[in-house]
C-alpha cells in the first residue's frame, strides 16, 4: 500500500503505523492553547503525550502541529487544522488528520518521507 492510499484508508487501525517518526528536536501540538509534547507522527496523525485535557476520543478539534528537528536548514512544519481524536489512554492521545486539503497533505508527505530518510542514513 502505497502512503497515498495510506493516506486515504478508511478504515485503519489508529495503534498500528507505518514508520511512525520520532521527532529529534522541538515538537509540539497545540490544542487550546497549551502546548504538548509530540511523541511519534505519520502524514496521517499523531501521537501526543501527557495529555491532559477535556478533548474524548470521536470529536474533532483545531490544533497547530509543529515538527522541528535541532539544526534543521529546512526550518519546522508547521500545520494548522482539524484532527478527529482516535484515542486517549495511558499511550497519550492520538489524533488522526481530518480531511486535510491536498497542498497540506502533500506537504506533509514530503516532509515525512525526508526526515524517514535522514533517520534511515542516521
């Protein structure tokens, strides 16, 4: 299955990824204002943990998602939109992008498939 298709599924499980990323640096999800540590990310969600908050697994919400890697030339990914919480347990909470438009999602695919490249080198 190809990321693309990944991308699109309709019916995937939220605790299996494909070559979840790890960031190396400076991370983050904002959600009403508060700041949480991302802990994995696919160009379909995230990962984010402790969570604390009054978000339940189903409903959508607004969040800024920033990826930036220490001494990173290319500077941080920055996303703005809408997840649907899959989950919130023990883990943290996983959010899973929510029809993100195609420049963000292109965006978003690049940028992971170089930092799963220079993970690989690395």
């Amino acid at each position: 299955m190809g990321l693309f298709n990944f991308l699109h599924a309709k019916a995937h499980p939220s605790n299996v990824s494909v070559a979840e990323l790890r960031p190396r640096g400076d991370s983050y999800v904002r959600i009403d204002g508060r700041d949480y540590a991302l802990q994995a990310w696919t160009p379909s969600g995230f990962l984010i943990r402790p969570y604390n908050g009054g978000l339940v697994a189903g409903q959508l919400a607004r969040v800024g998602f920033v990826v930036y890697e220490y001494h990173d030339r290319e500077g941080a990914l920055r996303i703005e939109d809408q997840v649907r919480i899959e989950s919130i347990d023990e883990a943290g909470l996983r959010g899973r992008w929510w029809h993100l438009p195609e420049r963000k999602k292109a965006e978003l695919v690049q940028y992971f498939a170089r930092k799963a490249a220079e993970q690989a080198r690395n």
